[in-house]
C-alpha cells in the first residue's frame, strides 16, 4: 500500500464543475492524500476556487498553472506530477465528482508492477446543468438515488455502481489492454511514470495522450489491472472538444503501438 499518495486534476475555464469534483475530495473517507489541479491555462475564476477549497481541505491543495496555447492536457499533468513525491499517484479530472470511497478504493487497489484503470458514469446536459445550478452534492448520493436518476435517463448507466471485492479474478484478466483507459479515472505508481517520462506533450489537440502514456507502461513491463466496480466517477456533460488534432494524434498512436519505446520524447523531464 502505498505511503503517499496525489490525486491529479486536470481542468480548464470550468470552475463551477471543478467546484463540484473538489466537493467530492473533501468528502473522502480517506483523507491522506495531496491534491493539484493542473490547470491548462484558465482565468483567474479557476484560481478563486481553488484558494477557496485550500482553505477548507483536510489535505494539501495546490494550482499548478500554464499559459493557454491550445488543448495541451499532457503537458498540464506533468507538471503537476513534477510538483509531487507522492510515490502513488491518482489522474482523474475536473469534470468528475468522485464518491466518498473514490481515493480509498485505488490506494487499497494499488499493486507494485500494475497501473489501475477505472469507468465512469455519464450525467446528460440537462442533469448536469440542474447538478451545478443547485450545488446539488452527487457526490454523497446513494445507490438507490442513481438507480433512480438511470430510470430518468439523467445518466447514462447503473452497473459501474455495483460494487466487486478488491481481489475479484476479473481485475487482471486484461493485463495488456490499453484500449478504453482514460485519465479521468487512472492510478500508478510515480515510480513508473518518471521512467515513461510522464505523458508525450508532442501530442496537441484533444485525444489519445492518455492511450499513448498506457501503451509505453505496457512496453514497461507495467501491466493493467481494473478498478471497475470499486472506484467510478461522475462525469459530467461537455460539448464535444474540438478534434481536429485527432488524425495527426492518431498517427503518433500507431507509430508507438508499433514500437516497444518506454520514455516520452516531450516529457516530465522538461520540469526537472
């Protein structure tokens, strides 16, 4: 189990979600943690509130900042990684509202030689807008409240609620598997993300940067293992990103499956 642990936060020009995922961490059961919001370039409303969460969280709460070039989320966590020496660290992002147990269940999860991957749970537009307008606190609601928001079609599915024993078989029936790994719901050891040299900041535009830094830690030798049905996230709604990087992102995807490189050419070093 590790002894330090970060959770890492991306967020831009969002701050009323991001009020509602910091909500969320200062309702965890375990409280021993570090918490940076890596922010990709956004107003000074973003700062407010986080100097506001600061001063009520039971636990360090620091904004890492970048000037506003573009979608560049890579380059955003590593620098918040670089402001830690957590030896475990957990990605998620500010758009999602963890539950009470989210930190907890990927400590408790977290195993030497294995990064964990997690799912979420899709609000629609309107549920979310009634969820900021109202500060209505999600992160404390029962199953038998989602069950009822999944009739209403506020989201987009129930199973993820349902919960599975930390040592369930399914956990590491994948081993290899980097599709579908997203770093709103992501955990790994710092020591193995220094050796990747964090996420590949080559990669501009929205998409894939997360698929690229799992597929190095496989060639790694770090395998996945599933936090599904113990740690899910609250997503809320956002238009789609703009994707016109997708194609030449998609590129330098293949060009690493292909290889068996470990080390970002643009990374965590630069902050070194």
């Amino acid at each position: 189990m590790p002894a330090r642990t970060a959770v890492i936060l991306t967020t831009y020009n969002r701050p009323d979600a991001l009020a509602a995922a910091l909500e969320g961490y200062l309702a965890q059961e375990n409280a021993r943690f570090e918490l940076i919001v890596a922010d990709d370039g956004s107003t000074a409303e973003t700062r407010r509130v986080v100097e506001e969460y600061a001063a009520r969280a039971p636990f360090p709460l620091t904004h890492v900042w970048q000037e506003d070039r573009g979608f560049r989320a890579g380059a955003a966590r590593n620098r918040a990684l670089a402001r830690t020496n957590a030896d475990y660290v957990i990605f998620s992002d500010g758009d999602c509202v963890p539950p009470p147990l989210f930190v907890a269940r990927h400590v408790e999860l977290a195993e030497p030689g294995w990064f964990l991957s997690g799912n979420r749970i899709l609000l629609s537009a309107a549920f979310t807008k009634t969820v900021l307008a109202g500060r209505v606190p999600i992160h404390r609601w029962s199953t038998a409240q989602w069950l009822r928001a999944w009739l209403r079609r506020d989201v987009n599915r129930a199973l993820p609620l349902l919960k599975r024993d930390a040592r369930a078989v399914f956990r590491k029936r994948a081993p290899d598997t980097w599709e579908g790994v997203k770093t709103c719901n992501f955990s790994a050891w710092r020591s193995d993300l220094v050796r990747a040299n964090g996420f590949d900041e080559r990669y501009s535009g929205w998409g894939l940067e997360d698929s690229d830094l799992v597929i190095r830690l496989l060639h790694a030798g770090v395998k996945h293992k599933s936090a599904r049905f113990a740690a899910p996230v609250f997503h809320l709604w956002h238009p789609e990103n703009d994707r016109t990087q997708l194609a030449e992102n998609r590129r330098r995807l293949d060009d690493i499956v292909a290889s068996q490189r470990v080390a970002a050419i643009e990374g965590l070093d630069r902050y070194s």
